[in-house]
C-alpha cells in the first residue's frame, strides 16, 4: 500500500498525459529496496515476492494511484527537441516521505505512452541494473541522486541491438521536472504554463523562496547554485554523467538518468564513454560549462516571469549565470582542499590540486586510489599514493609541495587522514564490475549485481572482504565505451 498524494495530476492538463502501466508477461523481483520503502512509508509485504513484482512491474495499479507521462521537451547534444516527454516511464504518484518530503515513484519501462515516438515504452536489464547500481552508490557517496526502489524482470524480450531480457526499474525522485519540462512550455510561448510551473516547483523545492521580491529570478539563481554544487560532487568523485541533455538536468538538483554515465578509473580530465558523444560534449571537465549552458537555456525559458521588460530580465538572467561559474569554482575548490585534506584557504591551493591532477593525467593514474592513497600519505605512509604513478619523481615532487602547503595549515590537522577518508571513497562502482554484474545476470546469476550493492552501501569504508572493488580493471577489463541502451 501506498499513501498517495498526486499533487502533479492536479496540475493542468497539458502538462501531462494519463496512462496506464503496459501489464508484462512474467513478472519476478530482482531486488527491492526495504529501507527505501520504510522511508517512504509503503507497506509493501517483502513475504509475497510475486505479488510485490506485479505492483511494482505495473501490472497490478495500486490504490490511489494516478498514473502519468510528464510532457517536456528538450536540448539533446545541443539540438532542440520541442516534444520529448516519458516515453517509457509512467509516474505512479507522489509519497510523502518520513521527514515530510514529497517524492515521485516511477516505473522506468512501464510500457508506451502518448511520448514514445517510436520506442517501445521498455527498459532492458542491463541498463536498469546500472542505474540501480549507480543511483543507489551516489547515495551512498552522499551525493543528491534519484534512488532505486525496485528492479523486475518482466519475462519479456526487448529488441536493441541484440535482444535483451526486459525490465521495470522504479525510480524514487524528490521530482521529475526537468529543464526540459520549462522548455516544453516556452516552445509553445505558454507563459502561463510556465509560470504554473514556476510556482509549483517552488512550492515543492523551494518554500523559502515564496516570499522574495522576484520569486522567479530567485529560483533560477537557487536552481543554477544547487546545480553547480552538485556538478562539483560529480567531479570530485570522478564522474562522467555521459548525456546532460537538458531533458536529463532536474530543476531539484539530484542527478538523473544513468544511461550512459561511469566513473573515472585512469584520470583523464577529457574523459568520455559514451558511445554517442562523439565530439566529447560530455566529458569529464566540460560538465561545469555544459551545466552552465543548460541552466542558460533555463533562463530564457524564465525571462518572461523574471520581467516585463525584457532587457531587465536579460540582465537578471545574465547575473545568474556569471554567478553559476563563481559558485561552481567556490564548491570545486571547496570539495577538492577537502580532498587533498586542507582545512584553511590559502592562495594557490587551486593550482596544487591543478598540478597534482596534471600529474595524474600525465601518468594515468587511478583517481579514486590517489586521493584514498594520500590518505595514507597524511599519516606518512606514502606507498598507496607513489604506486599509482609510474614516474616517481613527480609524484613525489608534487607531495613535498602539498607538505608545505600542509606546514602552514597551522595546527588544523587533528584527525586529517580520518577527515580525508570520509571524502575519497575506496570504492565506486567502477565500470567493469558494472558490466561484471549486468553480464551475471543476462545469465540469471544476480550474485554479482548483489555483491556490488553491498560493497557499495560503504564507500568510504575500507572493506577487506571487497578489497577487489578496489583495484582497477587490467588491461583486458577495461570498458572504454558505455551505452544509453534506450
Ligand atoms: P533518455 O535518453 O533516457 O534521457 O531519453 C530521451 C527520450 O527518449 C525521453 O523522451 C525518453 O522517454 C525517450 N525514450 C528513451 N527510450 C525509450 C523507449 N525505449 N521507448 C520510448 N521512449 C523512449
Ligand atoms: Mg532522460
């Protein structure tokens, strides 16, 4: 049972369209999240798998229920979209969770709907276990993310590339809208659409901000800043989202849509993966200015609430976005001093971890075990750190000099190598052990997949029983491309 509260129903008509879930032949339960669905306050009996499988397959619509596609549109690799809109997933409702915020439940694959275009409406079951595996390990990294309720297999064949085993992921999310939801409005010039927009996603996101002066220019500046905060995460834990179209870019700041994403192994700060990018739109170092730019197409979609007159509201607009790169450069240093485990600013602390992260690249160097290495190096054992680097002397070159950076931190290292371990994760879902686990279960052996999940629930913890999620992929396990497996 789920207490429901459909707040985006009541919304108008045309943000939406009423569907109902595509019932599936088999459905069977991969894996469901308990604790998630404590917090959210479902009683759902764990006891009864097949019956859990087919609420959660879509088969059986639970009580109170209203589902839905969600219109929107959409800047897919910088081209214009003006009608995308789930395609392949329906919005069951909303929950109030157990500290009083509303979220979304989704099922991701849940059949056609009036946005399908020419897709089926279906997930296979590589990409679900990805985006379970993934969404599920950023919580865990402490990084704002959807999160997985639930995985089902739905006993029916999908056709991509090859034919794949289908399957239902459900989603949970503080909300679905998106950039590309505000696009959908402004391409029809709806400024009341927009504006109904506007007010609900501040009602929902941004209570605070009801009662300022232009509540629309202050949720395009909460929205830019909760943005490149969360950009700066990304970045300091080594990931590549893959595909920030705008449709994909949440107006609530919690990343979404793990279709092609992955973190770093070897560092490369023009790192791509995915087997679309081809112009490397995507990579690594550009997702500040790619997220600079899709919150600049947010911004024309507001101008006309911001104000009448247009060259204030460009000006407003404009404000924002110099601001969005000063914030951005604010929590990247922010997150990598804490990194590199200084607790003072200092001039030039931007260009230590520049030099050391040019080290890195030059060496191709393992991201997540330098920072966790340097760790080791902060109670002076250097060993971990050194080994990453083929080359010595720079790397060693490069640890006197954060020594001295260290040496005028004043006093400020009680605990530092505790400190840093709580920020450089010793596990992340590196993509092979992914794509371990996703071809597990294309055979029916889910065991990897679980293993996965389990190691990953503690990333900053040094697990000995997991010490082979550590390690990166040799040579022949290195997966170079990812794909969106729509
Ligand atoms: P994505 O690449 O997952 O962000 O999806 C981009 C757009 O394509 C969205 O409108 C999706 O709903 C739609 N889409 C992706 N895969 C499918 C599918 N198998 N069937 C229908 N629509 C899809
Ligand atoms: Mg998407």
């Amino acid at each position: 049972m789920f207490h429901f509260d459909n707040s985006y129903a009541r919304l108008p008509d045309r943000f939406y369209a009423s569907v109902y879930p595509e019932p599936v032949d088999g459905p069977k339960l991969i894996k469901f999240n308990e604790a998630l669905a404590k917090e959210l306050g479902i009683e759902l009996d764990p006891s009864d798998p097949d019956r859990l499988a087919a609420t959660l397959a879509g088969n059986v619509v639970p009580q109170g229920a209203m589902p839905l596609a969600m219109a929107y549109a959409g800047h897919q690799f910088g081209n214009f979209v003006p009608q995308l809109g789930d395609g392949r997933a329906i919005l069951l409702g909303e929950v109030i969770d157990d500290k009083g915020i509303r979220r979304d439940i989704q099922l991701k694959g849940a059949g056609p709907t009036p946005f399908s275009r020419r897709g089926d409406g279906r997930a296979a079951l590589g990409p679900v276990l990805r985006e379970y595996i993934v969404s599920e390990a950023m919580f865990s990294l402490g990084i704002p993310a959807t999160r997985a309720l639930a995985a089902v297999a739905t006993g029916e064949q999908v056709f991509r590339e090859t034919v794949e085993q289908g399957a239902v992921f459900v989603r949970v999310a503080a909300s679905h809208v998106r950039v590309g939801t505000f696009q959908f409005f402004a391409a029809r010039g709806d400024t009341d659409g927009i504006r109904a927009l506007a007010d609900y996603v501040i009602d929902r996101h941004y209570p605070d901000l009801k009662t300022d002066e232009n509540r629309y220019a202050a949720l395009l500046k909460a929205v830019a800043f909760r943005q490149a905060e969360l950009i700066a995460r990304w970045l300091g834990v080594g990931f590549v989202h893959g595909v920030m179209n705008t449709d994909n870019m949440t107006i609530s700041g919690e990343t979404i849509d793990f279709g092609p994403c992955a973190f770093l192994d070897e560092y490369h700060q023009m790192k791509v993966f995915s087997s679309i990018d081809h112009g490397g739109r995507y990579a690594y170092r550009n997702q500040p200015g790619i997220g600079q730019w899709n919150i600049a197409r947010l911004a024309e979609c507001l101008l006309p609430v911001i104000d009448e007159d247009q060259d204030k509201a460009v000006d407003v607009a404009n404000a924002v976005l110099k601001e969005f790169g000063e914030r951005f450069q604010a929590e990247w240093i922010k997150v990598f001093r804490a990194k590199i485990g200084l607790v003072t600013d200092a001039d030039g602390d931007g260009e230590l971890v520049q030099n050391l992260l040019s080290v890195m690249q030059q060496e191709e160097a393992d991201f997540t075990l330098v920072f966790r290495g340097l760790a080791d190096a902060a109670e002076g054992a250097d060993e971990r750190f050194l080994a990453q680097f083929a080359d010595l002397s720079k790397a060693a070159e490069w640890l006197s000099s954060w020594r001295e950076r260290l040496a005028r931190e004043n006093g400020a290292d009680g605990g530092r190598a505790e400190k840093m371990r709580a920020v450089n994760p010793a596990i992340i879902p590196r993509n092979h052990r992914i794509q371990e686990a996703i071809s597990a279960a294309n055979y029916g052996d889910f065991s990897f997949f679980e293993r996965l999940l389990a190691a990953l629930e503690k990333p900053y913890e040094e697990q000995p029983e997991f010490a082979d999620y550590m390690t990166p992929p040799t040579l022949d396990e290195r997966v170079t491309r990812t794909f969106c497996g729509t």
